[in-house]
C-alpha cells in the first residue's frame, strides 16, 4: 500500500466516531420525497455541511421541482474535473412494524448501521463528501475539480433532472460522472458498474362493459380480464421470448472486452436460486453457472408485467364480469436499441394483434448508458479500489437495472460510472425494513473516494 493510501487510511479510522456520528446526523431528517417531508431541511443540512467540510455549496433551485445541493471544490492548477451525483431523499419507512428499531434513529448492531436511507444512498453520498475532507486534511489541497450534484427526486423517479442538468450545464461542466448509489459485491469486493439499460413504463387497459356485470352474461359479454391475459400472452412466450416484431433487431452481441469483463465476475446458479428462494433460472438451458447467464442477464432487452388488477379482490367470491383489465409493465432496452422507436413497435404490434377497446399509456424514456472500461476514470479507480481493500473490483460493463446514467452523457458530456460503496445488494435491505451499511463499507468507501481523487489528479 502506498504511503497515501495508507495515510488517507490512519486519518479515517481516527475519525471514525466523528464520521459516524455525521452520518448519524443526516440519517435523522424524515428526507421522503414521496411525501415531501422535510426535504428543504435536508437540503440545508447538507449544504451546511458540505461547507465545514471544506466544500462551498449552494442550493439549486427550478420552478415545481425539490431542491438541488450543489457544491464544488476548485483546483486553479487542475484540468481536470468529477462530477458526483448523489440523491439525499429516502424512501418511505412503511411498514414500520418489521423494523427492529426506529429507521430515523441510527442503531448500530452487528458492526451495521440500520436507519432509512443508510446505503441508498446517505451513506455513500456523504462518504464522497468525507473524502475531500478526508484529502484536505492530509494534503491540504485536491488535485483536480470536485463537484457535488446532489437531488432530492431520485426516489420519486427524478421527474426534474433532466431540467436541473440543462439549466445549470454551464456549472456542471466535468469530464467524467461518478454515482455512488449500489454497495459492494457479496464477495466483499467493490464494484463497478459502466452502464445501465434504458427504459420506460406502460399502462395497459382493456375495456369491456360499461360497468361490472353477473358472471351468469359470461357467453355473450366480452371480459377484459380474458382479452387482457389473451394479449399480454401473444407478447412473449413461455420460453420468455419477446414477440414484438423486429423488437430486437439492434441488440448487439457482448464485445470481446465486455465478455473479458464478465469472465471474472462471481456467479454461481444455486446461491442465486436460494437468495431469491426461486428452483430454476430462466434461460439456464446448459445449467451451467457464470457467462451465458451474465450475457442474458445484461445484454437482453426485457418486458416485465409489475401488475394486474381487474375486477373483484376481496375475500370470497364475487360473481362478476369485470369492467376493465389492467396491467403495468416496464420495458428495459439494451446498448444500440432506440427505446422511442421500440415504443412505436410495441404499439404497432398491440394494434395488430389486438382489435378491443383498449388504452395504452407510455411513461418517459431513458437511454441505456455505457463507458468503455479503458476510459481514464474506470482505469483510476481500479487502481485505487484494488489498493484500498486489497482485491481488485468487481467490474460490470452493465448495470442489469436503469437509471439516470445516461443523461450525464448526453446533456453535460460528462459520461457516468457508478461505483458501489454501501452493503451488497442481497443484505442491505434496501427500500426495505431494517435498511443498513456496514461499518466498514462506510469507512472504506470514504477511503476509496478519497484515494480515486487524489490519484485521478496525479497524472495531470
């Protein structure tokens, strides 16, 4: 380990009450976008506190929308400059009978800390603000330009970032986006991820009667239900084939370098079977753990039903022909593919196969995202990420979910990794009772961060 490194890490174990106690702090303030609970109070915390920490900040601010905390520490000798981007709204703490102590009351147990919004994402988001403190403190400067992009919507869906980064472009100027908003591996090593899928959402409803109707009518009054089912089963098959027509003309094979990638991320069939309690995995025809999987995982295209809801759901029976039938679905798109015009594909195919009275409603699109792993900021972080917790990260070239990575690219050029600070996935609860970060994935990913930007700048 580097002298730096091992600086950067005496100076963040002595301070570790302090830090914890911070963090602390912040998992306190009800920040519920849903709800719209003391968010403004959220955002000035964190302004003040970026502010003792070094880093002047300031509250953004667009019409309809909750507040943005900007914040920025400028290098005259630099060229180069991170963006952060961070969310410090939380979700809700329902149902709060299945937390085993209060969620805005930090407790620690077992070396975790459990509260709302632990590791999505105050945690991580202050573990980035603590690393510049962290490298003032050892150094006295920051070798390149920081700036902090902070929102309070994400859990909401960020109906305003697309706004907030167009009017403010000018400030956010940078060359690459870091999001610290996922954990570590299980394995215990950190991960990478350089992409993520597009997507959009869509309402289904079909219409039958004019109202509900006795069962009794069933031979000669169409049922929505029966017409739902009908269609959502003529758009993919029970081999979990999508039947759009040309739905996946643009997806692209994996490169050599992405299957490099993925040859060396850990994955094993029965321990994913048993974390999500399910007895086979869908496409698993050569039962054989690791790439095929992995490819299908996060090079496939995909059209989810998140619900239905017709008729009658209480208890007992109740003997009607429902009036409407109506099905949620997202749809995630892969690198290459144009989610607008496979919107326009999927609505072509509905109305072909599909002749009833039915609605359909679009929610926004967003793009897939992807970063070679040979950019400057991927290579830097590796190196720092593998001197920090003494093995290499895990690095995905895709993120098999969605999000906002592709906005950062397309409207700042400022194109976005997201590196994994908070507890893996399968433990920390997120969106969930009892939500947590270890300890030690706090401390080490204020490590990390600090280390990334010291190294980052060592080469300008």
């Amino acid at each position: 380990m580097s002298h730096l490194a091992c600086d950067i890490q005496k100076n963040v174990l002595k301070n570790k009450e302090k830090f914890i106690n911070d963090l602390f702090d912040f998992l306190k303030i009800k920040s519920i976008s849903a709800q719209n609970k003391e968010m403004e109070s959220c955002a000035n915390f964190l302004k003040d506190f970026m502010i003792r920490q070094g880093v002047q900040s300031k509250i953004l601010n667009i019409d309809g929308a909750l507040p943005v905390v900007y914040g920025e520490v400028l290098n005259s000798n630099a060229n180069k400059t991170i963006l952060i981007y961070g969310h410090y709204d939380v979700q809700p703490e329902d149902p709060i009978y299945l937390w085993d102590s209060d969620p805005f009351d930090p407790e620690i147990r077992d070396n975790k800390i459990y509260a709302r919004g632990a590791t999505d994402d105050k945690g991580n988001l202050m573990a980035t603000i603590l690393a510049v403190k962290t490298l003032l403190d050892i150094k006295g400067t920051v070798p390149i330009n920081i700036k902090f992009f902070f929102e309070g919507e994400e859990e909401i869906g960020s109906p305003n970032l697309k706004s907030y980064l167009k009017k403010y472009k000018d400030l956010l100027e940078s060359d690459y986006t870091i999001l610290c908003d996922r954990g570590i591996h299980e394995s215990g090593r950190p991960q990478i991820y350089l992409g993520n899928k597009g997507i959009t959402h869509a309402d289904i409803t079909v219409y039958g009667a004019k109202r509900d109707v006795h069962s009794g009518q069933a031979p000669l009054i169409p049922n929505p239900s029966w017409e739902l089912v009908w269609l959502l089963n003529k758009m993919k098959d029970d081999q979990d084939e999508i039947l759009v027509d040309e739905y996946k003309n643009e997806v692209i094979e994996p490169s050599e370098e992405d299957l490099k990638l993925l040859k060396n991320i850990p994955f094993d069939t029965k321990e994913f079977s048993d974390t999500y309690g399910i007895n086979r995995i869908i496409g698993n025809k050569k039962n054989t753990d690791g790439v095929d999987l992995l490819v299908r995982l996060l090079y496939e295209p995909t059209m989810t039903i998140n619900g239905l809801s017709s008729g009658y759901q209480g208890e007992g029976n109740k003997t009607i022909i429902p009036s409407r039938a109506t099905a949620k679905l997202d749809f995630r798109f892969v690198k290459d593919m144009d989610p607008a015009k496979s919107v326009e594909r999927i609505k072509s195919y509905i109305s072909k196969v599909f002749k009833g009275n039915i609605d359909i409603k679009f929610g926004d699109v967003r793009n897939p995202s992807k970063v070679s792993p040979n950019e400057s900021i991927v290579q830097t972080s590796i190196i720092a990420l593998t001197e920090m917790y003494d093995n290499g990260p895990v690095v995905w070239p895709l993120l098999d979910g969605s999000g906002p990575m592709s906005l950062f690219g397309e409207i700042l050029d400022a194109p976005a990794i997201i590196i994994g600070l908070g507890s893996p996935f399968s433990l920390a609860n997120t969106h969930a009772p009892n939500e947590n970060i270890g300890v030690d994935n706090y401390l080490n990913g204020i490590m990390s961060m600090s280390y990334i930007y010291y190294l980052y700048g060592e080469d300008q």
